[in-house]
C-alpha cells in the first residue's frame, strides 16, 4: 500500500466532505420552509375530514377544520397555501357557474381565510375542472375544448378569486393567451397587486391521478392532451415560457417536477423571474407507498427530492411533503 503522500493528486475534492462541518460550509443549496407552498383540499361540510386513500396523510377538510390546519401549519413557519375546492356533482355545470358564486364553498373560504390570517399568502386555482360537469380545464362543445370561450371563464374566475382575498393566481388550465387575458382583467378591476403564478410548463401526465382521486375531478371523456404538454418536449417549454413571460406572469411553473427536473433548469437559465417546481400527487403517492413497504427510507428520500428541485433551479416548491418537512425540521 502506498502512502497518500505518494501519489500526486492535486485536487481531492474528498477534502471538502471530511466532516459535517465541511460539508454543511460548502452545501451549495437547501431546502427551506420559506420556499414551500402547501396545496390543500377543501370540501363541502362541517368538521368533516377524509383521508385521500392513495396520499396517506393529505386529508380533505371542511373550511372550519381547513382554518385550523391553516393555523397549525403557520406556527410550523409555513405561510403559502394553495386551496384547491372539491364539490359535490351537483354543483357543476358546462360553464363552471359555481366558480362565481361568492357564498359558494371556495370563495366564502377563502375569505375567512384573509380574514383570520392577513399575513398568510393564499394561492388559488383557476381552471374550470373542479367545477365542469365535463371535468375539462376548459370549455367544452361537441367534444372539443374551446380556447377563447374558456378565456373568459377563468378572467372571470380569477377577479372573483381576488375579490374574495387571493395573493397568488395559479393558472392551471393551459389555455392560450390566458395569462395576458387574466392580468388585464385583474388590472382593470383593480388587482394590479394580485401576482401570477403560471402553469407555464404543465405536462399531460399520470402523476396527477392521486391528485383526481383526491378531488373526484378526472375528465368525463377523453384526456387533457389538447391542452397539457406532451411529456417528450422540451422546446415547447420554452415557447410557453416566452408568453407567459411576455404576458405578464410573475412566476413560471413546471408541472410535475420530478421528471422534468432538466425544464426547471431550461427555464431557470432563460428568464429571470422565480421558477416553481410543483412537485405533485404521484410523486408524493410514490414515496408513501414505497416508504410504507419499507423499501425506502421515506424522510430521506423526500429531502433528496425537495433537495434536487432546488439544485434544479426551482426557488419555490408547491409540495404534499411541506408540513412533515416543516415538522422535521423543527
Ligand atoms: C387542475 C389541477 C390538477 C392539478 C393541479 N391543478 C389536475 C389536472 O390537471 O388534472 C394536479 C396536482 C397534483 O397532481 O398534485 N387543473
């Protein structure tokens, strides 16, 4: 056996992981409560609470218990919410109608929401599918979803979503144009300080299913393809990301994340806005179940994957994993 003093190396870069205290000074990034958005299920009720089956512990709350959790949530230093509404079949129709009504389930909350907690951010979701009797992102007729007819919708949606006390509007529907369309609609209606955060980069994608479980909001016929990105492109990424850039967005997303690790970085190195990573239902449901088997370290390797959305370049994660990452870190 040689001496190490023997051979000539000139850079060892196992200096630099000698210890923790090395490794901690040169960790180039990390993950933070600051950076995470938490999405949340609201339903219809009081004190109702449900576990979605395929994302053990992500429940469904009423408003009364959505607040709390809110609560909860914010002493553990999380202050962005994301609140996605499930209704009840009745309540929908082919112009996503309930989506106005201002004592419906969504808005009334989100009211009550500001109210309790001014300092939390809330993001909201506009898309009709939770509200569509087609279960489409859009506008449906003879089969088709219509793009300009939908504009209106969500310009509509989105004021009555800042009326009702949102921070942040998420887009979620990937029509074209509707970035320009929503922010010159909240402008006119006085909610130039409501911010934008696209769905610039939202692939049709199998990670959602959990996601629709959740929500019971799956299409009633046909897929998303016409609206969702192909998971094969990359360039189209970009594309996206020009107009939604140029319309006015304040963040751009990709959706999911952990596949498309290699678009938050293409975006990240072409604009010069925050990127959000929205790391969603089938990733976490992969980690659950595979924890849940023993076959993985759960906590562990939800840190890696928080951990490489940041390396990525994302600066903001939407996350199931926010509040055990909070509760873990504490
Ligand atoms: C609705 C919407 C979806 C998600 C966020 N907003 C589902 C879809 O497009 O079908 C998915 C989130 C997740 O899977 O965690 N437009």
């Amino acid at each position: 056996m040689p001496n190490s003093s023997m051979i000539d190396i000139t850079h060892r870069p196992r200096r630099n992981r000698k210890n923790a205290a090395v490794r901690n000074l040169v960790q180039e990034n990390t993950v933070t409560v600051n950076d995470l958005i938490y999405p949340l299920f609201l339903i219809e009720g009081k004190n109702k609470k449900s576990e979605v089956h395929s994302m053990p512990g992500i429940f469904r709350r009423s408003s009364d218990l959505l607040l709390k959790e809110i609560e909860e949530c914010m002493n553990l230093g999380i202050m962005t919410f994301d609140v996605f509404p499930g209704l009840s079949e009745k309540l929908k129709d082919k112009k996503a109608t309930e989506s106005l009504n201002e004592k419906g389930l969504y808005l009334s909350t989100l009211r009550e929401v500001k109210k309790r907690f001014p300092e939390a951010l809330i993001m909201t979701d506009v898309a009709m599918d939770p509200y569509s009797s087609d279960g489409h992102d859009g506008f449906v007729k003879n089969g088709e979803i219509l793009n300009d007819e939908t504009l209106e919708i969500l310009a509509k949606m989105a004021v009555a979503q800042a009326e009702a006390g949102a921070d942040i509007i998420g887009p979620s529907d990937m029509m074209d144009g509707r970035v320009g369309y929503i922010r010159e609609a909240l402008d006119d209606n006085g909610f130039s300080n409501v911010s934008i955060m696209s769905y610039t980069a939202k692939y049709a994608s199998a990670f959602y299913g959990p996601f629709r479980d959740a929500l019971d909001s799956a299409p009633k016929f046909g897929d998303k393809k016409t609206y969702q990105m192909n998971p094969a492109n990359s360039k189209e990424a970009l594309l996206e990301a020009d107009l939604d850039f140029n319309e006015g967005a304040d963040f751009l997303m990709v959706k999911p994340a952990l596949s498309y690790l290699d678009v938050i970085k293409l975006l990240n190195d072409n604009f010069n806005i925050p990127i959000a990573a929205y790391n969603v239902s089938g990733e976490y449901a992969m980690v659950k179940a595979a924890a849940a088997k023993g076959w993985i370290d759960g906590d562990r390797v939800r840190n890696e994957i928080l951990l490489s959305m940041k390396r990525a370049g994302a600066s903001v994660i939407l996350t199931y994993f926010a509040k055990e990452f909070a509760k873990s870190i504490k």
